[in-house]
C-alpha cells in the first residue's frame, strides 16, 4: 500500500516580510541603509511558523526604519552556511553589513521587536 504524502509547499512570509534568496542576499540586508532583521526559517519548521505572525507585525511597524526579510535554509543553503546557521529559527540583525545582534529560537514579540530597537 502506497503512503500518502503531502506534497511541500512552501508557506511564504507575507506582504510585509519579503523572503530573500542567495542571490538576493547582498543587496536586501548588507548594502540596505538600514538595519536588517534576517529570519533563518525552514518550511518544516514549526517554531518557524510560530513566529511568522510576529515578524509580519513588526515589519509593518517599523516599516521605512528597518526591514525584516527570511531566508529559506533549504533554497538558500550558500547564505545559511555562510553565517553557520544550524537551528532554525536563527534571527541574526544586521546593521551596515555586520551582524549585530542573534537570537536562536522562537521568542515572544517582544523580544523580537528588542532585537530590531537595539539597532536603530
């Protein structure tokens, strides 16, 4: 008997929260004139999902004062090794190309929106 399997879908970010790639990397979060809170995130993930809900929030919040964006360790494995990401979520803040600021794991709002005021 054959199992069922769902297939993968990737649960995108939102409309606040733009999802970046590889490619993507170096101009969204180290050229960006303002800081950047990068969400390492997986699509199996549970923590992950947990905290979507927040960051989208806090997008919109401190939209124009800084930016929150995801980065896919599946689709995006150059980056995430580039920064030895390996738990999920890994949120590392970046601030004129440098991280500044981690947190590993999923956090209540508002220990996220500390990591994003602590840059400003």
């Amino acid at each position: 008997m054959k199992r069922f399997r769902a297939p993968r879908i990737f649960c995108g970010m939102g409309k606040n929260v733009a999802e970046v790639s590889d490619g993507e990397f170096q101009k969204a979060v180290l050229e960006s004139p303002h800081p950047v809170l990068v969400d390492f995130t997986a699509t199996w993930c549970p923590p992950c999902k947990a905290i979507k809900p927040s960051l989208e929030e806090l997008a919109a919040q401190y939209q124009g004062r800084a930016s929150i964006v995801a980065v896919d360790v599946d689709a995006s494995q150059a980056t995430a090794q580039q920064y030895g990401i390996r738990a999920m979520p890994t949120l590392l803040v970046f601030k004129g190309g440098k991280v500044v600021n981690q947190l590993v794991g999923a956090a209540p709002k508002a220990r996220l929106e500390a990591l994003i005021t602590g840059a400003l």
